[in-house]
C-alpha cells in the first residue's frame, strides 16, 4: 500500500483539553504561553508596589477570549496592512469576499465531514461516543463510494477559497485513497469495566473474502499460523503490514490471519492486528472486511 495519510476521526473527548490550558494558549509540551496573575511582584530587594485587578479586569483576564470577525474589521485589517512594508503581499487573497467564501465553505465542508463519519458508523456498527476510527489506501476509497452511494458528495472549494488558502482545491480523498490495499482502524474507549484498545485491519482487495471466513491466530496457531503469516509476508499484505510498522509474534499485540473457509485453511485475505479487544476483532473483523471489499469494484 505504501505509506499515506489517512482519514481519521475520533471521539471529541479523546482530544479534551484543560479549561486554562485552552485559555491560557498552552503550547505543546510544558511551554506556557501566556500566564495570568492578579498582583505584581517586585523584586525581593526595595520597595514593594502591589497593584490590585478588579473583579472584572481579573475576569477578563482570566476568561477566554471571543474574536469576532466581521467584514468591516477584515476591511480594516486589510487598509492597515497596506500600510505596513511588506505586510500587503498578500492582502488580495484576503478580501472581506474571500474570508466570508471560506467561512460558508468550511461549514459545509464541516457538514458533509459529520455526515459521512455517521454513515461510516451506522454502516459497521461504530459508537460515536466511544469508536474512533481511521482509514487509509483503498479501505479509504470504500468509504468515499459508500457516502457517493449514499448521496453524500463532497462540496467542491470555490476558486476564492483555494486561492485564499493556495492550494490547487483538491479532495480531501486526494492521495489518501487507491491503491489495492487498504487499512481500517477502529479504536475503542474504556466503557465501564472495559478497558478499551484498538484494532487493525489491513487487506487486499484483490483477495476477495467469501461468505464463510475463519481467523487463525498468528501467535498461537501452529502449522497454520506460520503458513498464514508467510503467506502475509510474501505478499501484497505483507508490504502493507511493513509500511504501519510491522508485526511478528513476539510483540505484544495479538494478530490474527482471515481466511477463507472455516477451517482456517483457505486461502488469507486480509490480517487484524489487535489491542485488548481480542472479542471484538473475534466477533467483527470479518464482516467489516467483507463489507469494505464489497464497497470496492
């Protein structure tokens, strides 16, 4: 499959922040951006002026900031960057007509994003609460010929937009999707006394799955597993597994071969790579994959 970027969507409370690191506009790592104190130290040496906020100014200063733009202030924005050697180059791209362009076209851009993750759940039984998902190569292909079944078609950018952000407009499926191989993920949060995890599908829509399939555990499996993982290896499959960073039966994570055939002896279609939800993948893997391959041409 080669090395691509994939869609991805996850659950809003796996991306949760603190409230003041948001306020605060805390960088990545340990660096503070900005910080908020209500008096003014002086140094330990000489007097001491203390300088007291008021209830409101500490409010304002420790609140959130609300940016509103409107035309008028773009406008002013924009006659003021002229004013300003070198700030101007770019001024044209950054019309008041151009801003409100990409604001309506990200809210539907935004729009469709939202519909297709739903469909993508409704489709393989996915929570929104509690899957996370992403998608890559023809597994992401699969996903755009299901929301284009489904009536959903991506809103293409404005000519404006594209020039505003220089970019030729292109898809967001553009060089994520194609390709013979694909790779699904599906994360799970902890739920109660579940402790969450994640699995991994890679396949080859060139090896179609049937209507009965087996897994065959590639730790544990014996004559069966070291023929199914060599299998893997020789193949399509096993450049695929190289290019997300590989598996071999001393890892920690479990993995499991799906075959053709109920006996496990058929021949492998596509391998799960799984974390902690060792049912899940069981009970599913199979049916997801037949699913995404019959999405597939």
């Amino acid at each position: 499959m080669g090395t691509c970027t994939a869609m991805t969507i996850v659950p809003a409370t796996a991306h949760s922040q603190t409230q003041s690191s948001v306020a605060l506009g805390k960088a990545a790592g340990n660096t503070s951006v900005a910080a908020v104190s209500t008096a003014a130290e002086a140094p330990a040496s000489g007097p001491v002026d203390t300088v007291t906020l008021s209830a409101e100014a500490q409010f304002m200063m420790s609140s959130p900031t609300k940016l509103s733009v409107t035309a008028e202030s773009l406008a002013q924005a924009a006659a003021a960057a002229k004013t300003v050697p070198g700030l101007d180059a770019d001024a044209d791209r950054f019309t008041p007509e151009a801003m409100a362009a990409h604001a309506e076209w990200r809210k539907t851009h935004t729009d469709y994003r939202s519909k297709v993750r739903d469909l993508v759940d409704q489709t393989f039984g996915l929570s929104a609460d509690r899957n996370g998902w992403a998608a890559g190569g023809a597994a992401l292909t699969a996903i755009k010929n299901l929301a284009e079944k489904n009536g959903l078609i991506e809103p293409e950018m404005p000519p404006a937009v594209a020039n505003t952000l220089q970019t030729a407009g292109e898809s967001m499926w553009t060089d994520k999707s194609g390709g013979t191989t694909g790779m699904f993920d599906i994360a799970f949060l902890p739920n109660g006394a579940e402790k969450g995890g994640n699995l991994r599908i890679l396949f080859d829509s060139a090896r179609k799955a049937g209507a009965d399939t087996a897994l065959v555990d590639l730790k544990r499996g014996g004559t069966n597993a070291q023929a199914a993982l060599s299998n893997i290896r020789a193949s399509a499959l096993g450049a695929s597994l190289d290019s997300v960073g590989g598996w071999t039966p001393g890892d920690a994570a479990n993995a499991y071969a799906i075959t053709n055939g109920k006996d496990g002896h058929g021949g492998v279609v596509g391998m799960v790579i799984v974390n902690g939800v060792d049912d899940d993948a069981k009970e599913r893997s199979a049916n997801i994959l037949r699913t995404l391959q019959g999405l597939i041409p």
